[in-house]
C-alpha cells in the first residue's frame, strides 16, 4: 500500500518522536507530487508504453532530469516502481490513476489542489486580531528571511545532533572540530559538551554567524566555539599546517550541483588529519532511513527552493569518497529520514548497534523494499503455522526446506533465543531473486562481523526445481526454509514490525514478500 504521512501511529497519546511533527509538516510534499504526476498523466504514459526515463520524458513532454527527480519521489511514495531500466505503476496506481479505469480518481484529486490555497488562510479565519500572526513571506528582505531561516534549521539541527551523537559515541574521533556549513552550530555544541577541552570552528557565510550570535547570545553559550565567516566553496581560512580530526559537513552538501559538492568534500579532504575522520549527514535518496523513505520528496523539495541543489545518492558520495583516498566509508540510516556517511582512510570500526543499521542500508542497496529492525521477542511462533502447511500447501512433504522435514515452531522458538538482533525483510516476486538477496545479505552480514547470521525466505525452496527428500540437500549453502515453515506467523510478525499484510484475493493483486535475517 501507498505510504502517507505521517508515518507514526495515528492517534498515539504516546507518541514523542519530533519526526511525528515533521511529517505532518511536510505532508503537501506527498499530496504536490501525487498531484503533478496526476496533472502530467505519468502514470498513462508509463501504462501505455513500457519506457525509461528519456522515453516517459518524450512522452509526456518534460525535461529529463527533474521529471527522474520526481519519479524517484513517485517511487518512495509506492506509486511506481523500477525494474530492468523501466518504469511501471504500481496496483494502486493502475487501479485509482489512470484515466480509461472505472475507478480513476484523477480529477477528484486535482479538485482537492483546487481547494487546497483556503487551507493557507486557515489560521486568519480563526483568529480575531490578525495582527497577532507573524508570517515569514518571500516579499521580506534577506536579513528577516536569513534569520528565520538559521533559526529554522538550528531547531532540527539540535533534534538531529542527539541521533548523530548517539551514533558516534560508539566510533573513535578526536578533534579539534572543523564544522562546515555549521549554521548555528548546533551538531558540533552537542559534540564537544562532554569532551574536555573540546574544540570546534563553526565555519559559515558571515550573515549565517552573525544570525547564530542572536540566537545564542550569551558569551557561555560559545565556550570551546570558533566562528569562521567565509564561503567555503572559494577559500579555506586556515593555516596551511591547520588540520582538523573530526570534519563535519551537516545538511550542506544538497545545497550544491555535483560538480561543486565533489569539489566542497575534497576542500574538506585536504583539512583533515591522516587518521581523521568526516561526518556527512544528509537526506539521501537511496537511503530508506527511518520509519519513513523521503530522501525523494527531500530531492524534490531543493529543486524547487535552490537554485542547484541536489540530494545526492548515498553512493554517488562514497565513490567521492573513495577517489579521495577515503575509502573506508560507511552509510548509516538514522532513526529520523535522514543518514550518515562515515568516511576515513583506514579500516571503520563501528559497534555491533550501528552496524545493525549498516546491513539494513545494505539490504536496500541489494534491492529489498524495506529492512525493517526487529527484536527477535516480536517474532510469533506458533504450532498451526505448519498445520497450514500440511493442510493446504502443494508443496507439503516435497521439499528438505518445508514441514515435516523443518524444525517445528517450539524449535524455532528456541532458536530464536539464541538471538538478540532481527531484520524483517520485504521484497517483491520473482521468488527466486529474493532468495538469491536474502543470501547475499546473509553472507554480507557474516563478513560485516555478525558470524551467527542465519537468513529465513518466503515461501517454497526455489534452489532446485524438484527435491528428493530421500537425500541429504544438494545445495545447503544455498537452501534456507522460509519462515512459515519453521512456524513463523509471517502476518503478525509483520504487523508487529508495522507492515501491513493481506491475503492476494486476485490475479492482479500486489505481492509481497516476508523474509527474515536473525544477527548476533
């Protein structure tokens, strides 16, 4: 099913999460984009013709490279997929979307824009003195605009930096602190409060420093702290033997084109110390962080409001990176929607928790839909799970990887004890290249240091095309049971990791994919 926002429970007196906020927040970004693919008949086009990006641009009339921008938001949104160089809707598109289906809804959404500018005067019809409202407006001058602007994003910047922080309590760096972009610097304050005589240079534009001394007035305030005015992309102000330790370069690399951002991480490069170690974080496309994918729609939202930012892929960074000479760089999602690069010239050592969140980035970036962390408590076993099995699967008896030849669910149930770590995996058909992932993720994790990594697949053994159960297996590298038939409840384990699972009551209905990888 399509995601919305927000992406946390509705309703929840518990919820605490300031992303809950920040997704209400930006949830024109969903509507915008669906709105535009409706209005620019993408979702026609791309059933009509199977097509790539230039194809698609052809035929419904836009340029390139923003219509691909759009289409990757398109896609974290789960209107459409991307499959061998061609674009497809998914069954929510094609059943709601598209102009000659009974069900089309187009044009009932494209009302809904109609309505939506009423929405912007909400506040001035409720309120009985107007003069009481204080709205930023593009008609400001630069100064009121650059003011709440800095004070914007110091407000996420400090949520952030908690997320950051945890992150590198468990990495070695020293300092002294090189902070590019720093804003009002909120990252490197948090960084340096609990490290004795820690220092760190907020390097920023001079009307951007001059903002954060209004925000943090007080002469304590910038205790350890060194405010550098200057533009980073024409000149570094230090010394030429000046190096830092740790260089942190938060949210600023997506306010440039490639170009420029791959000359900015080289400048910071040549600043760095030889076992220095670089911090990028950002919202990157490829990267599914947090309960919700929105490096797209953040994509989207600086072609719209820079003049040449883009959210550059979290692999286009380490290939940066790596031809840096820093090529010991690892991405890791953050519990908001946004990640981290680390990026150093030796070997990275990164505790068992953050590399956890590692393999989950690996997972998307071997092709599942979502790798989602689970306790190995949630996992729900139980003994009618292989009842099914026996009666109503075809496959029943016929295979070395289902019931009765599987461990039983109070087995399994005693497995699973011996973990501490999970990741539920979701994938989509064929069958067999969720196999072939689940194993290469399987053995990624082994190598990655997880030496009792152990993969469970969806569904029937695909390893061969017949079995003799009278044998041991041909290929136990290669063959694993899927969870069903080590008496897994797959749908409420599902549930429990927030997935939302239904039966397939047509031919044409969407499929998905459970499977499982326990981590110690």
């Amino acid at each position: 099913m399509p995601v919305h926002p927000p992406s946390y429970t509705h309703g929840d007196p518990a919820q605490h999460h300031f992303q809950y906020l920040e997704d209400l927040a930006t949830g024109y970004w969903y509507s915008e984009s669906l709105f535009a693919a409706v209005e620019l008949r993408l979702f026609h086009h791309i059933e009509m013709a199977s097509l790539d990006t230039e194809g698609l641009a052809q035929a419904a009339g836009c340029r390139q490279s923003p219509l691909g921008r759009l289409l990757e938001a398109l896609v974290q949104m789960e209107l459409i997929g991307f499959s061998e160089g061609r674009w497809y809707n998914n069954p929510v598109a094609r059943k709601y979307l598209l102009p000659d289906q009974s069900d089309y809804m187009g044009d009932f959404l494209l009302y809904r824009r109609y309505l939506q500018p009423g929405w912007h005067d909400l506040s001035l019809n409720v309120t009985e003195e107007e003069s009481r409202l204080s709205r930023l407006s593009p008609d400001d001058d630069y100064e009121r605009r650059n003011f709440h602007y800095v004070r914007a994003v110091d407000v996420l910047a400090r949520m952030k930096s908690r997320q950051i922080a945890d992150l590198l309590a468990g990495v070695s760096w020293s300092g002294p602190v090189l902070d590019v972009g720093a804003g009002a610097g909120a990252l490197s304050r948090f960084l340096i409060k609990h490290r004795k005589n820690a220092t760190a240079v907020l390097l920023d534009l001079p009307e951007v420093l001059t903002t954060a001394r209004r925000l943090y007035p007080m002469d304590a305030q910038w205790r350890g702290l060194l405010p550098v005015a200057c533009d980073f992309r024409h000149a570094a102000p230090f010394r030429a033997e000046t190096r830092f330790g740790l260089v942190l370069m938060s949210n600023f690399l997506h306010a440039y084109g490639s170009v420029v951002a791959e000359q900015l991480l080289a400048r910071a490069r040549d600043l760095m110390q030889p076992d220095g170690l670089i911090v990028i974080h950002d919202y990157f496309p490829d990267v599914a962080a947090g309960p919700s994918h929105r490096g797209g729609l953040h994509d989207v939202n600086m072609m719209l409001n820079t003049q040449d930012g883009v959210c550059h892929k979290s692999d286009t960074v380490v290939g940066w990176l790596s031809a840096l000479g820093l090529g010991a760089a690892r991405v890791i999602p953050l519990p908001s929607d946004s990640a981290v690069i680390l990026a150093c010239q030796t070997a990275l050592s990164l505790p068992a928790g953050t590399r956890q969140k590692d393999i989950m980035q690996k997972a998307v970036e071997i092709g599942f839909q979502k790798a989602i962390p689970l306790d190995p408590e949630q996992i729900e076993t139980a003994p009618w799970v292989q009842m099914k099995c026996r009666h109503g699967c075809p496959h029943y008896g016929r295979s070395l990887q289902c019931p009765p030849h599987t461990d039983t669910a109070e087995q399994t149930g005693q497995l699973l004890k011996s973990y501490s770590k999970a990741l539920l995996l979701v994938g989509q058909p064929p069958a067999k290249k969720f196999h072939n992932q689940l194993l290469k993720l399987e053995k990624t994790a082994f190598l990655d240091g997880f030496h009792k990594a152990l993969a469970f697949g969806a569904g029937h053994c695909t390893v061969c095309d017949s079995c003799d159960t009278k044998v041991p297996c041909r290929f136990p590298d290669q063959a694993r049971p899927s969870m069903e038939a080590s008496g897994m409840d797959v749908f409420e384990t599902a549930r429990r990791g927030g997935v939302n699972l239904e039966p397939v009551s047509s031919h044409d209905g969407y499929v998905k994919f459970i499977g499982l990888l326990l981590l110690e």
